[in-house]
C-alpha cells in the first residue's frame, strides 16, 4: 500500500484514538512525549498552572503571548488550567487520571508524590495506569534527586564529549537533543507497556532518564572502551573509523557532505572525481584499508571539492551514485521539493500570518498522523473537561474564583 504523505482528513481515522493521556510535564521531555501521542490521536488533557502555563509558552519567538514553538509543541492537545499544589486541584487531576490510560510527567523524582500523586496512589483508583515518568537522572539511584535538564543529561551520557574538534572545547548540538531522545524512548516504553496491559490487564511505570537516553545512541563506545581501554575523541566533521565520511569544502566557499564508506561506493566516487588510482588500489578495497589512509582519502576528495562548486560536485556524484549533500538552513528545508512532498511542510493560520509547522513522523498508510489545532489557550479547554467529569457550572465558577482553575 503507498503511502500517503500529505495532510489527512479530519474524517480519516488515527491509530491512537480512543486513548486518553493526562500530560503534567512542562517545557521539553514531557510535552514532546505527550505531543508525539496526540499526533497520532491520543485524546492529551495538558495540566498547566493558572496564570502561568508551560514556560515553553514563553521561549523564543513569540505571537499573541505565545511562543511559535509552543504552537508546535502543544498541538492536538487540551490545555485543561489546574493548580497541582492546591487539594482541590489535587483532587481533579485524580478525577482526570481515574479515567486515562496514560499520564505523563517530567518533575524531580517525588514531586508528585508530595502531591498524593504518585504511582501508587493513583494506581489504586486505576490499576491498569501507565505512568511514563521522565527526569534527568531517573527514579532511583544516588543523582535521583538532582536537578537536570538535557544539556546534562547530554553531558554525561557522552555525547557533548565526542561533538566538536580536538582542538577546542566540547560543544552542543544546536537543539535540545536530549530531551528529544528522551521523550522518544517515553513514547517507545509507552505504547511496550500497553501492550503488556492488554494480556495482563496491569499498567506501570515507564521511567526514563535524559543521560540514559543519550546514552542509549552512543554506538559502539561503550564496547571499544571495555576491550582495550580506548575513549573516543572528538573528530570535527568526520565519523572515525568510517572512511570516507566527512564533510568537504568547495570552490565557492559552500560545503558538500559525502559518505563513501561502502567497498563498492568508494571505487565508483574515486573514479568519478578522476582519482582511478585510489579506487583500484587493492589495499583501499575495504575499510579497514582505508582506514589506515584517512587522511590521504581526505586530502584526495577535498582536493577535488576544491576545484568544484557544490552544485558541481553534487552533479558528480549523484550521477555516480555516491550519498552526498548539502547542509540545509532552515530556509533550504521549507524551500525543498521533497520536504514539500512528503507533507512535512504544513502551513496554517496563525492571525494574519501563517504558521509553519513540521510534518508528522513516522508516516503510516493506513491511520497517518495529523494536527488537528494548533497549539491551545491557556485553560482553553478548562470548562468542557470539568463538565465531562461531572462538575457543574457553578463549582467551576467557585473553582476559578478560589484560584484553583
């Protein structure tokens, strides 16, 4: 069955419907958990503070008191404005949880707890609850009760060690990597517990932790260090031990990303850029040949590349069929054909202006993501979920009146 890129009917169904997620966290990890449910249909109820909301509202670029991210982030959900640290409020996040399958949070290990809104406690009222708990150093162990947010958790987990150059300071990728991870391996331990829940009939807890995230996507480190002590360096822009693989500089000033690490790839590339010598060398035919040469390879390609503006070499490989690339802007990516076609340039109306969100991923034939609005008010949907739970209007008004909603 094709697949079916482009933005979906509201009519079309999700494969998440019906399931229904309480979302307690703020900023990153949590909301992006919970974003990555509700694109596929989860019914998010978001618990936010009155008056204040998710600080992510804040952040960056910001339209009508909202951030543009925010927009992004909270979309497909509701934004439901209860004070947590307040018994009544207390009291309707359990009302809530009572009737979900999942809740997610992102605070410091017993913070719920100090509100009756752990596990255990709300488990008792639900007991096929699956609660995803994410935090910087999970929920048990010596770090537990220490603050981190993902640039930690990036740190220790070894990736801010190996980005970067030898010859300076560590750096960090551009986003907040870590938390990304995070919320993924969240969504991952989610949709695994539900399915245990539907032959157990018993829900848990998913507990993710941001460095063990990071972690998780660090290769072969850990295994090289434990054979022969060997810690990996930061190598720039090219992937040691892989050859070639690096990112080269052309004539015009503009830079070229090339991958010919496979056998039969690096003897078509050397061919293609006058370099026969190095593609028939029998010494070179494998990677750990070349390895041994990295930098003559290097010097060899970024020779070529020098003489070559990048949509020359772009031109050069592709017809010999070598992996190759230039480095998008933001700007090159809402510009690109592909991006367009695959649906992963969305475009709504924000006022006056249009917003530009990113597509859903992955892509499912059958029950593909969507966004159904964009990111909500804050309390917008206060009222109608208090209502479906049985309040009448009146407590409602005495509720916000007292501060609670």
């Amino acid at each position: 069955m094709p697949l079916r890129p482009r933005m979906e009917s509201m009519d079309t169904p999700t494969p998440l419907q019906g399931l229904k997620v309480v979302e307690l966290g703020t900023l990153i990890a949590g909301p992006y958990c919970a974003r990555l449910l509700a694109e596929f249909g989860a019914e998010v109820i978001k618990v936010e503070t009155p008056g204040e909301g998710d600080p992510l509202r804040k952040w960056r670029k910001l339209h009508d008191g909202n951030s543009l991210w925010w927009y992004a982030q909270a979309r497909n959900k509701k934004s439901v404005a209860v004070n947590l640290k307040a018994p009544e409020g207390q009291q309707i996040v359990r009302e809530l949880v009572a009737k979900a399958d999942i809740v997610v949070e992102n605070f410091r290990p017993g913070t719920l707890e100090k509100w009756n809104l752990g596990y255990e406690a709300l488990a008792k009222d639900n007991p096929g609850l699956i609660m995803v708990r994410l935090s910087g150093f999970g929920q048990t162990g010596p770090y537990k009760d220490q603050p981190g947010f993902g640039a930690i958790g990036e740190s220790m987990g070894g990736m801010r060690y190996i980005t970067g150059y030898p010859d300076r300071a560590p750096v960090r990728v551009g986003i907040s990597i870590g938390d990304s991870l995070a919320a993924m391996f969240g969504v991952i331990g989610a949709l695994t517990a539900l399915h245990h829940r539907g032959t157990s009939g018993k829900g848990q807890v998913v507990d993710v932790a941001l460095y063990e995230a990071v972690f998780a996507m660090m290769e072969s480190m850990l295994p090289e260090y434990g054979y022969d002590a060997s810690v990996r360096e930061r190598t720039g822009a090219s992937l040691p031990g892989i050859v070639p693989s690096n990112t080269y500089k052309c004539g015009d000033g503009k830079f070229v990303v090339i991958g010919a690490n496979a056998d039969s790839i690096f003897k078509r590339m050397m061919k293609s850029i006058g370099r026969a010598d190095l593609a028939d060398d029998p010494t070179l035919a494998d990677n750990a040949g070349r390895v041994k040469r990295t930098e003559e390879l290097d010097r060899a390609i970024g020779e070529w590349t020098a003489t070559v503006t990048l949509e020359e070499a772009l031109a050069v490989l592709a017809k010999a069929e070598v992996p190759s690339g230039r480095i998008y802007s933001i700007a090159d990516i809402a510009a690109d054909l592909h991006f367009q076609a695959r649906g992963m340039i969305e475009r709504h109306k924000l006022g006056d202006r249009d917003l530009l969100l990113p597509g859903v991923v992955p892509k499912l034939s059958a029950t593909p993501g969507r966004t159904q609005w964009i990111g909500p008010k804050l309390g917008e949907h206060t009222d109608a979920v208090l209502r479906s739970l049985g309040y009448p209007d009146e407590k409602i008004t005495k509720l916000r009146e007292g501060g609670i909603i």
